[in-house]
C-alpha cells in the first residue's frame, strides 16, 4: 500500500503522520486534543495533512478511548454474572493497599455490587462440571440487570479456564435476552488460572466495550463521508494492529494502544541504528512511558494496573507509567517539599503559559521560564497556541517561589530536578528490577517533552547514550504505521513437565494457532504471509509467579526442548537455576501475526547532506545562572554534524535541550545521537 495515515490521539495533543511509501514522502501534523470527541481532533489533523481521504489506502489509529474510560471512571455500566458464592471477586482482589501506611482505602470496582448477581453453577478446578447450568436461571438474570439499566454484561464463572461448558452455555443463554452484542465471557477474553485477574481483565473489556464501538462506528462513519472507502485499523496493546471491526469486539485490546506504538517506532529506530538494547522513554503532555527493548524486540508484559486493583491481564508491552508529562502540576505538600504531578493540567486548560486560563505551574512553564523552550516556536502554535514567558513565571511566583521563598528561576529548576528525578528512578526501578545494567542501554527520548529533559534522564540513570528521533513529537504516530497485524492467545494447561505429554500440548497448540489464522485471514491477511510463535508461561515447582519462554521454531516439541528453553530464559532472568526443582507448564502462548511488508523508518526519513545550518544565540538558565546558548532549526542540521551544550535544537513537533558536558550528532537516519562529553 503506497499512501498511509498513522494518527496518535494523545491526552494533549493529537499527532498525524502521512507516508508514501513509493515516493518516500513523509507528511506530518500536531493539533490539539478535543477530549470530548476524539474524532474532531483526528479530522482536523487529516485536514492539515492535506491528503485527500480518498487517496488514503490505509489508516492507523491508536486510540486513548478505552484507558481514559477506566482512568476517569466514564465506562458503560455493566452486569456481572458469576458463580454462587463470588460475588464480591472484584473487591476481594489481593492482599494490597493503596497506602502504605494505614488501614483505609477508596477502591471503586468498575462493576457497583448491585450489579453484580450469582447463578448455581461449578466446575472444578480440573475441569470436572460439578453443578450443571441451568439456561433459564441465566436469562431470567440478565434479563433483570437489562432492564435495571445495564448496557453490558459480563460472565465469570469459577475454573471457566478448565472447561468452558457452563461459562459458554451461559453466554448463550444471555445472548438470548440481552438486548445488544455487549455480551463478555471471561474464557474468551482471558482462559487462564486467577479468578481475581480473569474477572477484572472481561470486566475492563465489557465496561469499555460499548464506548470503543460507538467511538469507531462514528469515527467510520466519518471517514466514510470524507471519501475513505476502506476498514481502517487499531493498535493493540500488544503493539500489533487489527481491523476496527475486531477492535470493537476486543475492546480491551485497545488500552495502552498509544504508546505500544511507540515503542513500535522506538523499536524500529533501534535496529535503524544497528543498537541492540534501549529504552523507549515517552513524555507527553500528561505522562511519561518507560518500556524496555532487548535486541531489538520490546520486553512484553502479563499484566498492569490500570488504576487500583484493576489489574488487565492480556499480552502487552511492558509500558510502565507515571504522572510526568509537560503538563503535570508542581505543587507544595503538608511538609513543604515540591511534588510534580500525577495531576495534569491536559489540553484543557493546559499550562498556564498558554494563556487558556491555566493558574498552575506545570513543567512545561518551568522548562519555558529556565530558556529551555523558545516562546516562538511553541508546538501547536498554527493552532493559536503560544507560550507567555509572562504568566509561566507568574504561576511559579505564586504557587512555588513565593512560598518557599526562591528565585523564580531557582523554583523552576527545582522542578525539573523533581520531575528528573522521578523519571529517573522510574526508569532506574525498571532495569534493576529485571537484572539489567542501565550501564548497557541506551535510551530514546521521545513525545513532545521527552527530548527536553533526555540529559537528565540520561545523567541520572546512567545510559550511555541517549537517541532522539528525527520527528520525536511524532513518534507515537509513526509507530501506527509499522504495526504488523498480530494476535496473542493464552490459556491454562497447569502441568509439570516431567508428566506432560508433547503430542497433547502440540494439539493446544495447533488450535490456538488455528484460530488465530482464521481471524487474520478475515482481516485480509494471505495465507502464505501468516507466522506463528510458540511459548509458555512457566515456572520451577512450587512458585508463584512465572516467567514467559519462547520455544524454538526449527525442532519439534520435546521435554527435553522445552526444559533447555526455560532454563535459558530463566537463567538470563535470575542468573541462576534450580536444578533439583520440577517444572512446570502454567499457560501455553501463542503469537499469530502477518508478515506482510511494513514501511522502514530509515526510507522515510534521513538527514539533509546539502545544509548549511546557521545558529542563533539566546539565553538559558543552568546552575544558578544565565549562559549563552546556540539554537538551531533542527531540519536543516545535516548528516555528522555535531552541536555542543549549551544548545537549543527546534523544530514543530518539539525542542530537543542539549545541556552544558553533552553533545549530539546527527546520525545519517536522521536521528540524533546525544553522548557526554569526555
């Protein structure tokens, strides 16, 4: 396919990029965020772009609908129908806290105990139906909650993993009443051991489920009218895409779309550059994503918290966040110390130096008070939006400098030194956390504010070098593109190795293959450019938790096969085994995706060789004083040219800071190569 969009919708702003792959050609855009319907922002962008849709062969979206629904509690009301006894499986959870010290708490399940009802069923933990399910006492259920007002209604029956018989049987049965498809069972979501998880992960996708599909109906709809004649694809949380279609069946899949494509492009980046190990660090304008890549493939995750005893438990890029982004409020706590963030000032009102009415100081009003952002070359400014040097230093005076009695210059680094240093020890918690050496990373800063503060980052967490993508504002946008369509299957086998049977585990694996080839293919994929991937959660006898093992591709399935596999990754992972041990089998993994050709970052874009880049001076404020500062349009630095900090580095979609002891160097994929200085 030769023109396509990959449009980023992001809590601040909404990012665009338009590639034709035949010419090379690469388009780009940034507007703001319309929170109240995500498709006014999305159009908008299209018609920056200039590309007409009926032009466009292919559209990818990642979207923020389904995470923010959750985040701010904005989710359908759902029905939940689960086994006689376990109504309250969504509050009971694990044994965890929201504070660490003291006994009270706010949990809020998504689904209120009202809506929450029982039926007189069971299965065994071995998959033996002990109760049998009676259909009529399922419809007269979900009738009930239909008509109490519940919108979606979702089924999770005890060890429905083990055997799906009366978890099926009820869907069936509910299907039959309930007055829409917003119908969710937990074993087609999630057919896995941990009744808590399994709940929570259908319970996400059916609260979601309703607002992903009016959302991608609509936005359809309009992309329809504007002459876009084809499905149009969504990133998963897993960083590959699906058909819209799909998306609004597996609603969940779509939390965390935004930066999995990221760490998409970041990825791509890495192997552009030939550097195996980084870590994609994504600050925007409300939070800051940290994922770790290893020889070029993204570490992926089990599970996350969307917020407190929410876990969502699917296959999905190991993207932690935190409340770091440009936007995010400083303020001064009970004891008097700076706190930046989790709150947010977002697209609405923003920062206060955008003059929208905003009355915090955020760190982007600190970035922009300190000379690190030039008021002229504000992101998003075709837009009407500007920075006032004025109102960002009157937020800080307020707010911060006043109170603790400081310099408005001195507060504002004191800002950024908080906000550094919990990115930092984000990043820093990450790799040590998984045996890493920070050491032995590099990292690519990205999103709007990312570029801006990757010295610090990199000083304190001790990278040796540090990338800034050629259009860093505009990554997550970019990565839309490069996504491959993809699906993961889990499901629960819970055996010891040393009983398994090889032929029994290939069988599960061969219909979990099969099953992801058929929904592929009716998302248009050739047979012949379909692959699969073969693993397994695993784990020594008698832990808890368990590791993920790829299995070889070129030898059959063996015990033996399958033992060598898990004490490699096991040994990577702890750098020791337990060779007396059993092991165990928990879940089977299966990876379906295309092969189909993607477009390469390094065709897209590279560095100018014909520029003659010309520099400013302005004004920066580092260590308790002003310095002369070199600022230069970053599009027209070419190939190999090396700027030294203090440095500005502008260009629409961001500002790259290159602080006093670093410098960068343009590498010849256009990319920016930031090292300290010797």
């Amino acid at each position: 396919m030769a023109h396509l969009i990959g449009v980023d919708v992001g809590g601040t702003n909404t990012d665009l990029v338009f590639v034709d792959t035949e010419a090379g050609e690469l388009r780009v855009a940034k507007v703001p965020s319309t929170p109240s319907n995500q498709a006014d922002g999305l159009m908008h962008g299209i018609d920056i772009l200039d590309v007409p849709l009926k032009e466009i062969d292919l559209l990818i979206h990642g979207t923020t609908v389904a995470t923010n629904a959750v985040i701010e509690r904005k989710g359908a009301r759902c029905g939940l129908i689960t086994t006689k006894g376990f109504r309250d499986v969504l509050e009971l959870g694990r044994r965890d806290r929201r504070q660490v010290y003291g006994l009270f708490g706010d949990f809020q399940p998504l689904i209120d105990r009202q809506d929450r009802r029982e039926v007189d069923e069971r299965v065994s933990a071995q998959g033996e139906i002990l109760t049998p399910l009676d259909p009529e006492e399922v419809r007269a259920v979900a009738s009930a909650l239909a008509e109490e007002g519940c919108e979606a209604l979702v089924i999770s029956f005890m060890h429905a993993y083990a055997n799906t018989g009366n978890e099926a049987a009820a869907g069936r049965a509910a299907r039959e009443v309930w007055p829409n498809d917003f119908v969710v069972t937990s074993s087609e979501v999630l057919p896995v051991v941990r009744e808590f998880e399994r709940t929570s992960t259908a319970t996400v996708s059916g609260y979601v489920q309703p607002l992903i599909s009016r959302y991608l109906t609509s936005l359809g709809d309009r992309l329809n009218e504007g002459g876009y004649v084809r499905e149009f694809l969504v990133v998963q949380l897993n960083g590959g895409v699906m058909t819209a279609s799909v998306a609004a069946r597996l609603a969940s899949n779509t939390i965390l779309s935004g930066p999995a494509a990221g760490v998409t492009a970041g990825a791509a980046i890495a192997v552009d550059m030939d550097i195996g190990d980084v870590v994609c660090c994504d600050m925007g304008g409300t939070s800051f994503d940290a994922c770790i890549i290893r020889g070029g493939q993204p570490v992926i995750a089990n599970e996350k918290y969307l917020d407190f005893r929410i876990p969502l438990s699917l296959p999905m890029l190991d993207v932690d966040a935190i409340g770091a982004g440009g936007g995010s409020i400083a303020r001064i706590d009970s004891s008097g110390i700076i706190e930046v963030g989790p709150e947010s000032a977002g697209a609405d009102p923003g920062p206060a130096c955008v003059g929208h009415g905003g009355t915090e100081p955020t760190v982007t009003d600190a970035s922009l008070v300190l000379g690190y952002l030039d008021p002229g070359e504000a992101i998003g400014r075709d837009e009407g939006v500007g920075m006032d040097v004025e109102l960002a230093r009157a937020a800080i005076q307020e707010k911060i400098a006043g109170p603790l009695n400081l310099a408005v210059e001195d507060a504002a680094e004191a800002i950024l030194t908080v906000t550094g240093a919990k990115m930092a020890g984000h990043v820093r918690r990450n790799l040590l956390g998984k045996g890493l050496d920070p050491r032995e990373f590099s990292v690519i800063a990205f999103g709007g504010a990312g570029p801006v503060h990757v010295n610090r980052i990199t000083r304190e967490v001790g990278f040796r070098s540090a990338i800034i993508p050629a259009y860093p504002g505009l990554t997550s946008a970019l990565g839309c593109v490069l996504g491959r369509l993809r699906h993961d299957y889990l499901r629960t086998v819970n055996v010891a190795l040393d009983t398994l049977d090889p032929a029994a585990l290939g069988t599960i694996f061969d219909e979990e293959v099969r099953k992801g080839r058929t929904l592929l293919k009716a998302e248009g994929v050739p047979a012949d450019r379909i692959t699969a991937t073969l693993g397994a959660d695993m784990c020594y006898a008698g832990q808890a938790y368990v590791i993920q093992v790829i299995f070889p591709d070129d030898e059959a399935l063996s015990t033996d096969s399958i033992s060598e596999a898990f004490e490699a990754a096991y040994h990577e992972r702890f750098a020791n085994l337990l060779p007396h041990a059993g092991i165990k089998i928990i879940s089977t993994r299966v990876t379906v995706a295309s092969t189909e050709d993607v477009p390469s970052v390094a065709d897209l874009v590279s560095a100018p060789t014909d520029t003659s880049p010309t520099a400013r001076t302005t004004r920066a404020y580092f260590g308790g004083g002003w310095v002369d500062a070199a600022k230069y349009r970053r599009g027209e630095l070419p190939a190999e040219f090396r700027v030294d900090g203090p440095a500005l580095l502008t260009q629409p979609d961001s500002t790259t800071l290159i602080e006093p002891g670093f410098s960068a160097t343009v590498h010849p994929t256009g990319n920016l190569l930031i090292e300290a200085n010797t």
